[in-house]
C-alpha cells in the first residue's frame, strides 16, 4: 500500500483515539472538536509533510501532530493544535504565514511560524458552502444538466456528512491559495482562508477522481490526480483544464524543473512536458516504487523519493536522473534539503534524517 493510500485510510487511526480517550468516558468527541494530544513521540509518529518557514522546520502528521525545528531538523517540538484530525499538508509562503490540511475538511493557519494554529475550514462548512453555491449555479443555470448534476452530488457530499480529506494546500501569496483532495475537493481563497470558495464544477474532473497536488510550473499552476488526471489553470476561463497525458496511472505529485514540468506517481512512473503540457515524454527515475516526494537542493538540483525512501536527482531539467546514495533509507512521504548534503525526510516512522552527496 502506498503513502498515499496510507493518507486516505489513516483518518482510522483518529477515531481509535477518540474512543480510547476521554470520548469513552464522556461520550463521543468528534476530532473536529478534539484539540491534539501532546506526545513526547510526536516526531516519531506517522508524519505526512514537512515545509521550510524561513529556517524553521514544520511536519504534519496523524492524529493533529504538527512539529517545528529550529536546528535543521537534529530537535523537535509539538505545537498545539485545534483539532484530532490527521494532517496531510502543509506549505509556507514566508516565514510566518502558513496553512495545513487533512482529513475531515480541514484547513488550518498559522501566523507565526507554525507556532499557533487557527481552524479556518473544516468538512461541516465545506459542505454547507459547497451546497450553496452549487444551488446558486443551478439558478443561475435552469436548463444546465451539469448544474444539477453537480448539485446533486454536492448534496450527497452533506449527506455523508465532514469525511472527505484535503491531500494538498498552495498558497501563491499571503491572501491566495487553493487546497485540493479527494474526490474532487477544490477549494479557493484570495482573503488569505478567512473565507473558501468551492471550485467543484471548475475542474475537468466528471468522474471525481482524486486530487492528489497542487504546485506552480513554468508559469502556470497544476493539479494532479488520480487515473492519470494533469490540469492546467486557465487563468481568463478561471477553470483547470485537463491535459492529454500517455499515462492513466495516479500521479502523486509535480515539481518544476527549470523551465520544464515534471508529473510522478504510481509505480515509479514520472513524465516531463517541456511546452506546458502540451506533449509528454517518459522519465525513468530509476525508482521501482511509487514516487511520493520531490524537492529541490540548493544548487538546483531536482529530487525525487520513492515511498521507500529511495532518491533520484537530475541536474538537466529532468531529462535524465542518477540515483543518489545516503547513508539511511527509510519509508518516505515527504522530505526537504536542511544543509547541503543534508535531508530531513517525514514518513511512518516520523522524522529522519539522511546524508547525502548534494548534487
């Protein structure tokens, strides 16, 4: 099973420690009104992404764990957090202004630095908005079969109550960003998260495949997803275009390589578009398992991880990759250069870290 699928079931994991905590004696407590519980073990728990603020460390992970380092990853340090549920995401726009998302609809901000966290978005509101505005679409539009299609499922959305999970969240400024997830959860923001404006029916996505990243390239902006799914923001039609792509295996993530793009997922597959998606070419990472994580060094070379913790660089825009040797392997769903020669990987097992020779 992939880190990916791992994501999607982990929401398990919140509700035990709701039943074998103070809900047992007191009643149920949704994770949503639970704040996390401190854990000495925290870095050490299941940790789903890790972001730079500034030169701080910030790792997300099950169970509402979020850990900051302010040493390049060798200590860490569990800040509060509002909610239990388990967290996917997390991205950074400066050294103070960042989001995280997960599971149950959640979105939360921080404002300095990963220290303190505020809920600006969770599944019972997205749900309510979604419905809203769908229902707002289906007036505007009477004779739209589309409209009250995706109205209906809108609908069935709310009637399956805040259980859809936020896999990705990107932020362009402090006051612009998206969040993506599953079975088509889109979701938009150009006041910074105070408030979310469902982009649902602004996606080539019919069939609600899941929507696994988000992340700029060569001067657009990308979605990738699930069943070979690559969109393409068109900027004047505000709607993310689907792209032909040779390929109709999950994709997990997408990096930008200079100029060029690059899609990876499932099974080791990766695929680089040097023209804005226009046309693809296959990239062999030399990595067997499914690639989850990408990062770039400070000398500009491009990283890819498998879930196995193995890495690939390229220094050529992605046109061909090298294996690259640590001196530790381990199951990886995120990981980010702290020093040259020097990563901090996330995965099952928390945080690692792992010397390399920097390409």
């Amino acid at each position: 099973m992939d880190i990916r699928c791992r994501a999607l079931g982990a929401s398990l994991a919140s509700i035990a420690l709701v039943l074998a905590g103070p809900a047992r004696a007191a009643g149920f407590v949704d994770v949503l009104d639970l704040p996390a519980m401190t854990s000495p073990l925290a870095a050490k728990s299941l940790l789903q992404a890790v972001a730079r603020a500034g030169d701080r460390l910030v790792a997300v992970g099950q169970r509402g764990h979020i850990v900051v380092s302010d040493d390049a990853g060798a200590t860490w340090r569990q800040s509060p957090c509002p909610v239990s549920s388990d967290l996917t995401a997390v991205f950074f726009v400066d050294r103070l202004h960042g989001w995280a998302a997960g599971h149950d609809g959640v979105i939360l901000h921080s404002a300095d630095g990963g220290e303190h966290w505020e809920v600006q978005l969770t599944g019972r509101l997205a749900n309510e908005v979604l419905v809203a505005a769908m229902e707002r679409r289906a007036v505007e539009q009477p004779h739209s079969e589309s409209a009250r299609a995706w109205l209906t499922e809108a609908r069935r959305f709310r009637e399956q109550g805040a259980d859809k999970p936020f896999l990705d969240v990107w932020f362009a400024d402090r006051d612009n960003g998206f969040a993506v997830g599953a079975y088509n959860l889109l979701f938009r923001t150009a006041d910074g998260g105070r408030t979310w404006e469902p982009w649902f029916d602004r996606i080539d996505n019919p069939k609600l495949y899941n929507l696994y990243a988000i992340r700029p390239a060569g001067g657009a902006l990308y979605i990738v997803g699930e069943a070979g799914l690559v969109a393409k923001l068109d900027v004047p039609g505000a709607r993310f275009r689907a792209l032909p792509v040779p390929y109709k295996g999950s994709f997990f993530g997408l990096a930008e390589a200079g100029s060029a793009l690059v899609v990876f997922g499932l099974r080791g597959n990766a695929y680089r578009s040097a023209d804005g998606g226009a046309t693809w070419s296959k990239v062999d990472a030399g990595l067997p398992a499914s690639i989850v994580a990408a990062t770039r060094t400070a000398r500009g070379a491009l990283l890819l991880a498998d879930a196995a913790g193995r890495v690939a660089a390229s220094r050529d825009g992605a046109e061909s990759f090298f294996p690259v040797a640590l001196d530790r392997t381990v199951p990886v769903s995120a990981l980010v250069e702290v020093a040259p020669g020097r990563l901090a990987s996330v995965g099952p097992r928390g945080v690692a870290l792992s010397g390399f020779v920097a390409p």
